[in-house]
C-alpha cells in the first residue's frame, strides 16, 4: 500500500519520549525520577523545532511522517484529556501537510499512562482495554479525521511485552515468562480493537511488529541444540504469535490458549516490520549480537542489510495479500560514515524488495533523541540535535530520486 496520492512511503519518525521527552504522566517518568534511566529533558526537541524539521525531512525527499501522540501527554489523568496538548499534536499534523508529509499517527510507542498500567491493569486487563483503550481510540480518530495519512496504533506489541515483562528491561521491570506471556496477549487484543475500531475510517491502518532475524549463538559449541530449541521458541513467541493472528483471526501466544480476534484475518491492511538488526539466541535463551565477529552499534547488536531482506521476504511470504513495510529501521551510531555504508546496503535491499510488494521505508529515526535507556549516547537520527543534516541523509535522498517516488 502507498500513501493517498499512490506513492511508495519513504518517511521517518520516532518514539515521542525519544522525539519530545517524557511524558510526567508516563510510565517510563517513574524510571527517570527513580534513576533506573537517564534523564530525556526535552528528547530531540521535536515540539520545539517540528516546523523546521519537518521542512528539511521534506527537503530530503520523504513523503511521510510518523507520529506518536503520546497518550500521557494528551490524556495525562483518568478520564481528563489535556486539549491544549492534543491542539499541539493537531498543529504538528497540520503542519506536515503544509510541507507535504502525510502524518501516519502512532497511538502507542512503548510509553503508556501511568495510571492506565498501574490503576486499571493495563492492556493485559480486557475491561482497561475495551473502558479507557478503545475510548482513546475513538477520540484520536475523531481528532485526527482528515488529518491523518494513516495509522500505526500499537509499535511492536510482543516487544514492549516481552521487554517490559519478561527481560524487565522497560517499564514496569518485570522478570517472568507468564507475565509476559499475558502481556503479549493483551497487547494484541489491544492492538486488534484499535485495529476494529479505526477500519470504518479512510485512511490505511498499519499493524507494526518487531521483526528480528534469529540465530543460534551458543556460547559453548556442544550446547548448539540447546541454542537451536531456544531460537526456535523465541521466534514462535516473536514471529508466529502475529503471522498466525493475521492468518487466523485468533491471538495465540506460546503457552497459552488462543482467543478469537477475527479482525485480524481481513484486516490490517498493512503490516510493519521494526528490525534493526538480527538477533543471536544462546543456549540459555538470552539475547546475543550475531554474527559475534560484526562491529555492534551503540545497542550492542550488529546491523546486517542482508537480514533486513530477509526479515522483508518472510513477511510478504508469511502474510499474502497485506502490504509490507519497513516500518522502523536505523542505525544507533556516532560513526555516520559507518551509518552511510549500513543505509547503503538496506536500501539496496529495499529497492530490491519493492519488486516484491515492498510498500514502504520509513527511518528511526528523524532527529538525534532519546533512545530510552542509553539516553543520548546512541545518536540513530537523520539530523543532529543541533539541526545539521548528516552525510549520511543524503544517502536516503540519493534512493528516493534514484527510483523516484512513485
């Protein structure tokens, strides 16, 4: 799928905590007053300078933006929406159009109301979900109707499951597998009425998941079908819990029974890879770079061009008749000459894939922010935080003109 005017979505974006800071509201606020992560200030100083930026994505070439509306910050208490924040994310929009980027708003980018998590039990609580979620929904598609290019409700729901409550690396810290089993599921159902709720409107709904390449990586060499019965079960949790959704019209997370979600079989119309980089699984089931010889990012893991085709050719395969795209992919790097050689070879990769129904590009992000707990030492944008485009855009803009944009 392309955007309204059919042309191929080349875009950019970020989480709004990495784009605009914290929220005061959010979850992720109690880890930076609390010292578990450093402090976001003003993140990328998006809501200060949008104008600007968006002028000089648009100079670029991109066609698209994605923005998250950060729930906290437009409903920062239960039942209380802030009108004066949602107006500023309105203007945000109605900016984009003027510079001719079509706004592909993100209901949830990691980040959630504290009260939502803490009070009403979260998306793993069904009346949370269909009381205070699909009423979020609702108010954000009025909001938004006739301004939105599109939409991508929920970014990587398994992954802000399984970080949250399973590696316990995000909020709120959690180190269970049945944790974050539940939290999966409940992230889906959440994902599939917001998926229900926003089909009678116009604009495309994008439906975006974590995609990494897996590969065993044991640490020790005769522990190799250990690692292999680990990959394989992460990648049933990380890969089959949505292809076998979107098939099958059911939420079935490993371990647990399945739960209807018919949307799901006819609808959304489009689905979003996020992958960075692939994914090295040991013996014992934790999280390695791979291949271990390959620089690492400032992440720790090793951008591989080759595996974002294959994470692309999966999903076209695995889902048919859904549009495919890369709906999140960057570099977290200071080296921007190592961030041109990567952008390089992915967009070769794109350019490839686009024979294959490949419908979009969108890069993570648009400008230096706040990359959660590495702060600003993980730098991923297209611009600076001092507003100098890199080198490395023009390696974007290069593609963009090279196939054109249609």
């Amino acid at each position: 799928m392309t955007d309204s005017d059919g042309a191929f979505l080349w875009g950019a974006g970020a989480s709004s905590v990495s784009a605009e800071g914290v929220a005061p509201a959010a979850d992720w606020s109690v880890w930076e007053r609390d010292g578990r992560a450093p402090r976001s200030g003003d993140g990328a100083g998006f809501a200060r300078d949008f104008r600007d930026d968006l002028a000089q994505l648009r100079a670029l070439g991109l066609n698209s933006l994605r923005l998250t509306v950060e729930w906290a910050r437009v409903e920062p208490a239960a039942g209380r929406p802030d009108s004066d924040a949602l107006d500023r994310y309105l203007d945000i929009a109605d900016a984009a159009a003027v510079a001719g980027l079509g706004v592909w708003i993100t209901l949830q980018h990691t980040s959630l109301p504290g009260w939502y998590v803490d009070d009403e039990g979260g998306h793993a609580d069904e009346t949370a979900r269909r009381r205070r979620w699909a009423r979020h929904v609702d108010r954000m598609a009025e909001a938004f109707d006739g301004r939105a290019a599109g939409w991508c409700p929920i970014e990587d729901p398994i992954g802000w499951a399984v970080r949250g409550y399973g590696l316990g690396t995000r909020p709120p810290g959690r180190r269970s597998a049945e944790a974050a089993a539940e939290a999966a599921e409940g992230a889906m159902l959440a994902l599939h009425e917001s998926c229900r709720l926003l089909e009678s409107g116009p604009q495309p709904v994008m439906a975006t998941f974590g995609a990494p390449t897996l590969h065993a990586a044991p640490v020790e060499r005769e522990h190799a079908g250990a690692a292999a019965v680990e990959t394989r079960r992460w990648d049933d949790l990380l890969w089959g819990t949505w292809t076998r959704a979107l098939r099958e019209g059911a939420v079935e997370v490993p371990g647990r029974a399945p739960v209807a979600a018919p949307f799901f079989e006819k609808g959304p119309e489009l689905v979003g890879l996020s992958h960075d980089h692939p994914v090295g699984v040991t013996e014992t089931g934790r999280f390695a770079s791979w291949p271990a010889s390959a620089r690492r990012s400032a992440a720790g893991f090793a951008p591989e061009p080759a595996e974002l085709g294959e994470a692309v050719h999966r999903a076209i395969d695995a889902v048919p008749g859904r549009g495919v795209v890369v709906a999140a992919h960057g570099v977290p790097t200071d080296d921007d000459d190592w961030r041109d050689t990567v952008l390089d070879g992915s967009l070769a990769v794109v350019a490839d894939a686009r024979a294959s129904g490949l419908r979009g590009y969108f890069h993570d992000s648009a400008v230096d922010g706040y990359e959660w707990a590495l702060g600003f030492g993980a730098p991923r944008g297209l611009i600076g935080r001092d507003r100098v485009v890199k080198p490395s855009a023009q390696r974007l803009t290069a593609a963009i003109s090279g196939v054109g944009d249609g």
